[in-house]
C-alpha cells in the first residue's frame, strides 16, 4: 500500500520539486520493485483531487475525467496513470484508491483541522481562505484506512474506487464547528488571500465502493470531530513538537505576510 507522498497543496505551490520526486518518482520506483519481486496486491492511495474542481451540483464517479489543478494534485495524477499503465502493459495487480478530505488524529498539523486547532488554543488568528465558501468532504481517517484495507483485500485489479464521508461543509461552516467545540469565539477567524487556483467543491459518490467492497462510512462528523479536538487537547506536546523548528519557516512563508 503506497501511502507516502508529499501531501500539502500549498507546499506544492511554494515548490513543486519534491512533489514530482516523491509523488511521481517516488510511484515509479515503487511499482517496478513489486512487479520484479512478484507482489501480488498493489494498493495507490490517491485522493478526489485528481477529478479537479465542481461547481455546486454533482459529484466525483470513478468516470470523472482526471483535471487536476494543484501541482500536488497534478503529481497524484501523474502516479495514478502511472498504476494504470503498468495494469494495462504489465498485467500488475494494482487498485486505486481516490478519498475525500480526511481529519483525525495524528493529523500534521499544517492542515487545516490540527492547524485551527492548534491556533485558537494558542487565542491566534485562524487564516480562513478568501470567502470561506470553497466545499470539502470530510470523512474520519479510519474510514478511509477501513477503505484501503477493503480494496486491498476485495478490490478488482486495474480498478479505481472513491471513498467519501457524505459530509459537505464550507470551510467556514467546519472552522464554525471547531470554534463551538473549542469553547473559542468566532472573532478569531481572520479572512486571508485565496489559495492560488484553489478547487471550489470536492463531493464523493462512493457507490461503487459500497457495491464491489461492501464500504460505507461509519464515523459521525459530530462525534469523529469532537473525538478529534478532544485528542488534540490532550496531545499538545506531540503538536508543539512538531510546530517548532522547519514548520515554523514554512508557517511565516505561507501566513506571515497574509
Ligand atoms: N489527508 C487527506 O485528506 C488525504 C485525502 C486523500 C488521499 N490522501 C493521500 O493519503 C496519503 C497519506 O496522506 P497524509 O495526509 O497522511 O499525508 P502526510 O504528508 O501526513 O503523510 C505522508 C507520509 O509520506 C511520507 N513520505 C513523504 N515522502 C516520502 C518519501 N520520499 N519516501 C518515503 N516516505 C515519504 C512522509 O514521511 C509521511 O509519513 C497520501 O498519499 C495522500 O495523497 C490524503
């Protein structure tokens, strides 16, 4: 299961480099040491933003064309044609896996959950990017993993299967959500510059998933968020960690002049 990647749109947009080395390459490298080894079940743990943006009607089937807008999505993309090509020439046993926003904990913390957390604890601006209106799924990471391991056990080879948590929210509406649970006042949201080419709406039809790996979500966004915000008060130290030092650079480049 190839989990690694580098994983931050707006990391990809300071510096796409190590995004084609490790997402690309990195794919690359991986499949030729499974097929030369015989590895029977090869698992590529993608993400919906290779489909691109939506407007406010529909969702992403496994069908949508590939249109992705980051240069982290377009490296994704790139490793997912990659998996099919090495299916199509070499027969190798490789499912695709393509997921929705995921929050849970352990998450690091420059994504936007753990980051708002982790900010209004301190009483710091959360940085909400322009309107606040753009669209994300969000689904609870062991429904995710509970995913990969269903297509790696019962997934067809050369196939591709989405994973969503059939939960719509603005990132306004979630930053409003973790404030309630933070007990922390809504004057802490600070609107800052759009991303650069940033996606309007991601939403996952997950129907293929629930038909061929019997998959569903399981995990409530009311109850995973709470369990998430209370992991996080309770793990400050491993987030302070983490904090300090290069995430500290990347914070001022990416915040500090917004
Ligand atoms: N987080 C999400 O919302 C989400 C949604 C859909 C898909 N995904 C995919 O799930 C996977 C994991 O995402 P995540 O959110 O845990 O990201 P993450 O950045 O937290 O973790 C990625 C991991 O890959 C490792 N890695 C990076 N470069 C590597 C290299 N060259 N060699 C070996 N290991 C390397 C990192 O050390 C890290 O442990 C990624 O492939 C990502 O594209 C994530």
């Amino acid at each position: 299961m190839n989990f690694a990647a580098e994983s931050h749109v707006d990391r990809s947009i300071l510096d796409s480099g190590p995004f084609v080395q490790t997402n690309i390459v990195g794919t690359q490298v991986l499949l030729d040491c499974c097929r030369l080894h015989g590895v029977p079940r090869y698992v590529q743990v993608s993400t919906d933003e290779v489909y691109g943006s939506l407007g406010d009607d529909g969702m992403f089937t496994e069908e949508t064309p590939l249109a992705p807008n980051s240069p982290y999505s377009a490296s994704k993309t790139a490793a997912d044609l990659l998996v099919r090509a090495y299916f199509h020439t070499f027969g190798f046993p490789a499912v695709t896996t393509r997921c929705s926003n995921n929050y849970g904990p352990y998450q690091f913390p420059e994504k936007l959950i753990p980051l708002f957390i982790s900010n209004a604890l301190q009483n710091q601006p959360l940085p909400v990017y322009g309107t606040g209106l753009n669209v994300r799924d969000w689904i609870h990471v062991l429904d995710h993993c509970r995913g990969i391991d269903a297509a790696l056990r019962r997934g067809r080879a050369g196939e591709v299967y989405n994973f969503g948590g059939n939960c719509e929210l603005t990132n306004l509406d979630l930053t409003y959500a973790l404030l309630e649970a933070l007990g922390k006042p809504r004057s802490l949201i600070k609107y800052v510059a759009d991303r650069p080419g940033h996606d309007h709406r991601y939403a996952i039809d997950a129907t293929k998933a629930k038909r061929e790996l019997e998959w569903e979500p399981k995990v409530l966004f009311r109850q995973g968020l709470k369990q998430t915000v209370d992991w996080y008060l309770a793990n400050q130290s491993w987030v302070g960690s983490i904090r300090s030092g290069e995430y500290r650079s990347y914070y001022e480049q990416q915040y500090g002049r917004k």
